[in-house]
C-alpha cells in the first residue's frame, strides 16, 4: 500500500470539532443539492445549439395547424418535469454511530441551514439489538437527533434504518438492508456501488470502522457485496451487519471524526504504519483525494501529520 496523506483538521476542544463538523456536512448537503442545477446550466445547450433535456421530452411532429398548442405543452412538459426534479433532488448521507453521533448532535442542530426534509439517512452499519437499546445506531441517532428536529420548521428527513425484526439473523438483516440500498440507489437503472454525498465515519481504539474489524474474517476482501453481515464480533455486540469497503470509497467525500486522547495510538499507526492495512487506511487509499479527518489535539498525540486549518464556507445565518 501505497502513502496516501488525507486532508487532516485539527481543533483544541470537542466544541470545535463539531462546529466545524456541521459546517463540513452543509457544504456537502449544499453540493449535493446544487448538482442538479449545475448539470442543467452545463447542459442546457448541445453541440447543436438545441436543448438535451427538451430534445428528450419533445419527441415527435406536431400535427398540422396544431404546432403553438403542441409547443406551449411541450413547455409545460418541460417545466414540470424540471420542477420534479428539483423537488427530487436529495442529499444521501451515511452515518455511522458512537461518538460521532453526539458530535453532530451538537454542531448540526443549532444551524438553521440544515435542509433536513431534503436528506436520505442512511447507516454505515448497525448492531443487531433492539432500537432502544443505547447500542444501536439508528436508536441513539433518533434519540440525539431525528427527535430533536423541528419539523415544522425544517422537515423531516428520510431514515433508512434496518428491520428491528431481523435482529437475530445477520445474514438475512444484511441482505433485506442492502435491498433498501438498491431501492434508494439503483432503482430501474444497474449500478455497480451507491455513491453517497457524504459517508461519515468514526474509528475505534482498536482500530475498527463501521462494524469492520482489522484481521477479522474476510469482510475487508469483500468487493462485490453492498452490505456484509458480522457475526462474533471482537468487540461490543456481537452480531451486526456493514456497509462494505468499496462502497465506502465510492462515495463522492469520505469523511473521519475522531476525538479523544485514547485514539491516538490507533491513529498514528493510521497515518504513520498505512501499509498495516487497518480498515480506515485502506479508505484513505482507496478514496484518495476525497477523504478528510476532523480530530481533537489529544487524538493527534506524538503523531506525525501536517495539520490544516479548516476553512469555514456555510453561513449559519438565515
């Protein structure tokens, strides 16, 4: 494995990682929801001076005498289906759980440029225990975040969650989550991977991420699977399923946030030891170029790493 060197933020405090955390978040969600408009500007005119979406909608010769009506309802045509897609424009984001989900509980809730009924949540992986169990992911994001919302105000998101009723068969949970993957991502058209907005990630002291553990079966080496089940488990629950290694590097920005002086060691073999082939050195290799870490001092303690400032681009004001 080659050395590939992430884009490192570094902060003092917990309360900067998160602001700076939230504001990373928005700029993705801005992007992801600006892309539709950016891709009608760039192709709103063909190599022959004629419109590619109206070339698509107007098919076909209008009827002698007829031609003005036909035009005006090709318009209308036109403008309902761009307005559709507009409406459908989404923001598709994966979280993972742990700390980073009191993180965003304390950056993102206090912004008012969050377009929270414009989001598609998704989770890197989950633990198979019930949703009120402080272990599961989506329980705890619920609890933190979703509840916390003013939907009145900003809307509801979409949450994808796995089958609470699957709980104690990982394969078969694996396989159903992943189907709402296909459904979310693929729909009539065949994809290869989902490409998430914005995939957001911790990484433990034992140098896991999602529930995919260093050295342990085979679920690193998985290149076709979407969703992997997880079985044994190291540490924690012991059954859970995961969002694969390749689906986390197909994603438009990958994103790290780790904080605490007992993930220090973990990440300095990350950005120091790359060819130990931990899980988040294998993310920042195979999504080189698109992968961030937001990180306190104390988790950056004796590690070697050029730090950046972070630079804030979303204006939390209405």
């Amino acid at each position: 494995m080659t050395t590939t060197v992430p884009k490192v933020f570094a902060f003092h405090e917990f309360a900067g990682v998160a602001e700076a955390v939230a504001d990373h978040v928005v700029s993705a969600q801005n992007s992801a929801l600006s892309k539709g408009l950016k891709d009608k500007k760039g192709s709103s005119t063909s190599l022959n001076g004629s419109s590619g979406h109206d070339d698509k909608i107007s098919v076909g010769r209008p009827s002698s005498g007829r031609s003005l009506s036909n035009t005006a309802s090709r318009d209308s045509s036109t403008s309902s289906k761009k307005l559709k897609k507009d409406k459908e424009q989404r923001f598709k984001i994966a979280l993972s759980g742990g700390s980073l989900i009191q993180v965003l509980h304390e950056g993102l809730l206090k912004r008012t440029d969050v377009q929270w009924e414009k989001w598609d949540v998704y989770f890197a992986d989950e633990r198979l225990v019930p949703f009120d169990s402080p272990e599961s992911n989506y329980g705890l994001a619920k609890r933190k975040i979703f509840d916390q919302i003013d939907t009145e105000k900003y809307g509801t998101p979409n949450v994808y969650h796995i089958d609470e009723r699957l709980i104690n068969d990982p394969q078969e949970c694996a396989e159903d989550y992943e189907k709402i993957l296909i459904k979310g991502f693929a729909g009539r058209d065949s994809v290869k991977l989902p490409m998430f907005d914005l995939f957001l990630l911790g990484c433990a002291p034992d140098g896991h991420i999602a529930s995919l553990f260093p050295n342990f079966q085979e679920n690193l080496r998985e290149k076709l699977a979407w969703v992997v089940s997880v079985e044994n488990a190291p540490s924690g629950p012991a059954n859970r399923i995961s969002l694969t290694i390749p689906v986390i590097c197909h994603s438009h920005r990958v994103t790290f946030v780790v904080e605490g002086a007992t993930k220090a060691p973990v990440i300095k073999t990350i950005m120091e030891r790359p060819e130990k082939g931990l899980p988040s050195s294998i993310v920042n290799e195979g999504a080189a170029g698109r992968v961030a870490w937001f990180v306190d001092d104390e988790a950056l303690t004796d590690v070697f790493v050029t730090k950046k400032k972070y630079k804030f681009c979303c204006d939390t004001d209405e």
